[in-house]
C-alpha cells in the first residue's frame, strides 16, 4: 500500500511507483491507437478512395456510453471490495488486541493478589500462561496474515493466468501433496509454514517486510501440527481458546466479564473470514471478459471516431492516445483494487499490518506497563510525582 501526498501537482502527475498510466502495456495500446489514428488521417487527407466514413455517430457514442458506465461500475465495485478488506482487517486485528489486553489485565489483577498471598503455584500458573498466550496470538497473526496473502485470486495469478474451478484448484493442491509423499515419504502436509524471523533479530531497518515477525519461533510440535493442519488459523485459535478455558476458574476476574475475551475473540475470526472471502472470491468472469471485449472493440473504433470529427493530424492522434489511455487505465485501476491481499505495490501490506500488531502486544505485555498501573498518580502535596503503592 503506498501513501503519498495528494497535494502535489508535478510530483503525483510524474511519479512513476505504482502508476497503471506509465505501465510499457498501457503506453504501448495507447501508441498503437494513435498511430492508428494517424494513419485514418493520412487516408482522408490524402483523399483515399476507401478511407474508413462515418455516417452518424450514434451507434459510437452508445458503444461508448457502455463501456463507460460499465468501467466506472467495475471500478466501484473493485473500491468497494478494497476498502471493505481494509475495513475488516482493522477489525480483525483491533478485536484480537481487544482480546489480549483484556486477559492481559485479568491475569495482572490476578498476579498481584497471588504474589501478596505468596501463591508460587498460581504465580507460575498466571505467568507461563502470559507467555504462551502472547506468543501465541502473534503466531495467529501471522497465520492469518500468510493465508489472506495467498488466497485463491493470488494463487490463479500464480499460475499462469488460467482459469481454474474452485473444487478443480483443491484437487490439483492434494495431488501435488500427493506426490511430494511418494517422492520424500514425508507424511501428509497440507500447508507449508512461511519464513518467521524473531522480534529480537529482526532488523526495524528494512523498508520492506518479507518475513512475519515472531516473538519465538514455533516448536517442532507446533510446526508439525501446522503443516498437518488444513485450516492453521483455525488451529492456533484453538490453542488461544484452550489456554483462556484453562486458566478461567484461576482468574479472579468474575465468569460473566471473561467471556467478553472469548466474544472478542469471535468477532476477529468474523473479521478474518470476510477477509479471507474477498481473497478467495473473484470479480465475476462474465463481467470481466465481457468488458474487455467491449473495451477492445471500442479501442479499436477511437481512431476512426476521433479523426473524422478532429480532421487533426495532430490533435488527433493526442486525443486518441488519451482517450485510450483514460478508459482502457480506469479498467487496469479496478483489477488492481479487486485483489487486495495480492503482491502487488499498491496492494494491502499484510506483514506490515502483522508487525505492528506484535508491537501491540510487547507494548501491553511490558513490564513497565504493569509497575506504573501500580503507581499513585499524584502525591499529597499535589505534585504529578508517581509513587510506588505497594
């Protein structure tokens, strides 16, 4: 996803990043329907006998009026499809913060009684409780993060464009399972893990993201269990969900509040899902083809609409290019925003989201968060000096 500055006059109209406009495919049909229509121009100016007339203009302009309306629908629609990702993945990631920080919360309320009743038993309890569940909502995170990246609109881009059935892509997937069985005799594997780095080696330097950060990486269990898992989002929410039930009835916090953290829960997996629906779902196929033949057909009809009215052999050829430029842009500008988890620049950056969602959790976690909560805000004689309460 790029941020710019939409301020900028010369710079925005000249930047290159993520332009659909200085594309070599689009400058290139662009060129070709204004040499094209310099060539209808030289036809009439040199009065060729078969130069291509038009008796009335109607049936270009409705031909026209179509593909318009139809590119500015599209384009809607594809906006609709990116902001909604954008929507419900703020949701996803603010719900499991939610989530988080409120166990968080509980479990500190809960550690400070067990220390002053000098309980080690449910100290340690509390304690090795924190540190999975942390490192286990980052690994959800990631999960989630690596799975809306290579969602089924990714992966048909992947393989070479082709048209492929939903039941017929998952079919191929278990076969080439199959034969990496046959050929390793590693047992059954339906999801390969993506490449983790550790929060404490990785380097805040880097511009672009390509790992997902961790704060450990998983176990050779968890792996094992992941890469035997068809679903591993699924998976490491259960793990969150087992931990939360187990530690409950240790939780001084009363039954009815906690089930606000399995509620938060709930509505970052629905998050997740109307995500992972627009990953895997496509923009209609009848839509699409039928735009772009309509868009072909009067790309190629510019030309002889343009020069007959212009009689310009400068004009002309300028008005085709960017009437070409403008409809046949717009189109490219709706396939880029129908797939937004994809790999492309101006598409949503996944790890970047991740990253900042692991630092959530150390910011909440922190130690220091704990020892200031503690803390009187201001003394007796009214000066905004924190005291230790305990």
């Amino acid at each position: 996803m790029l941020l710019y500055d939409n301020k900028g006059f010369f710079w925005l109209l000249l930047n290159r990043r993520g332009s659909v406009f200085y594309r070599w495919d689009s400058l290139l049909g662009g060129l070709c329907v204004a040499l094209l229509g310099g060539a209808v121009q030289y036809m009439h100016s040199s009065g060729w006998e078969n130069k291509p007339e038009i008796g009335h203009h109607y049936g270009l302009q409705a031909l026209g009026v179509a593909v318009t309306f139809a590119i500015v629908f599209r384009t809607q629609l594809a906006w609709n499809r990116y902001w909604e990702a954008v929507t419900q993945l703020h949701v996803m990631y603010s719900k499991w913060h939610d989530a988080f920080s409120q166990f968080q919360g509980f479990a500190e309320v809960t550690l400070k009684a067990a220390k002053e009743k000098k309980d080690e038993a449910k100290i340690k309890l509390i304690m090795m409780k924190q540190r999975r569940l942390k490192l286990n909502f980052a690994l959800l995170s990631a999960m989630a993060a690596e799975r809306l990246s290579h969602g089924d609109n990714q992966l048909i881009e992947d393989m070479s464009r082709k048209v492929r059935s939903r039941h017929a892509m998952r079919v191929e997937k278990e076969a080439e399972v199959e034969v990496r069985i046959l050929k390793t005799g590693l047992p059954p594997q339906g999801y390969q893990p993506p490449a983790f780095v550790e929060r404490k080696d990785f380097d805040r330097g880097l511009k672009k993201v390509m790992s997902f950060v961790l704060f450990r990486k998983p176990s050779p269990q968890q792996m094992d269990l992941l890469a035997r898992s068809n679903d591993p989002v699924s998976s490491v929410m259960y793990w969150i969900t087992w931990d939360l039930a187990s530690v409950m009835k240790e939780l001084d916090t009363a039954p009815p509040i906690q089930t606000r953290m399995y509620q938060e829960l709930s509505n970052g997996m629905l998050g997740f899902n109307n995500c992972l629906k627009i990953a895997d779902v496509p923009f209609p196929l009848p839509f699409a083809q039928l735009l772009l033949m309509s868009l072909v057909a009067f790309s190629l009809l510019i030309p002889l609409y343009v020069i007959v009215f212009t009689k310009s052999l400068v004009v002309g050829p300028v008005l085709c290019f960017f009437l070409f430029e403008s409809l046949w842009c717009m189109n490219e500008v709706a396939k880029e925003l129908e797939n937004p988890f994809g790999q492309d620049m101006n598409d949503i950056s996944l790890p970047d989201f991740h990253l900042r969602f692991v630092d959530t959790l150390e910011s909440v976690s922190h130690m220091e968060q704990h020892e200031m909560l503690q803390m009187d805000d201001i003394d007796d004689t009214g000066d905004s000096l924190l005291r230790w309460r305990g």
